[in-house]
C-alpha cells in the first residue's frame, strides 16, 4: 500500500474497528527503497513506539 493511503487505512478499517472492539491488535511491516538514517530510526521511531508502550516483535 502506498504511504499517503495511510489516513485511509485509519478511517476506513481501523475506527470501524476501534467501535465494535475494544482490544484491537496491529502488526506494521514497512519496507523502504534505500537506507533509512539511523538517527531517524533510533531517536524517532525507536523512541515513539517507546513511549506509546508498543511491542516490538522485530525492528531490523
């Protein structure tokens, strides 16, 4: 799925979701073309999903 599809994905099958259950469970898989800066990874997304409590399963 294309990144900008993101809002999309948020409106039309997370929030349905979120109405009818209260204990949803998402697995995020990104791939990207290139390297991706390890600053990026280690202060911002490392450090978001940190402090939202989310379970990481993999981050290579």
């Amino acid at each position: 799925m294309p990144w900008d599809h993101y809002t999309d994905i948020y409106l039309g099958v997370i929030q349905p979701l979120q109405r009818v259950s209260d204990q949803l469970s998402i697995t995020i898989e990104i791939e990207a073309e290139g390297e991706i800066d390890e600053n990026t990874v280690n202060l911002k997304i490392r450090e978001t999903l940190n402090q939202i409590g989310a379970e990481i399963e993999r981050f290579e």
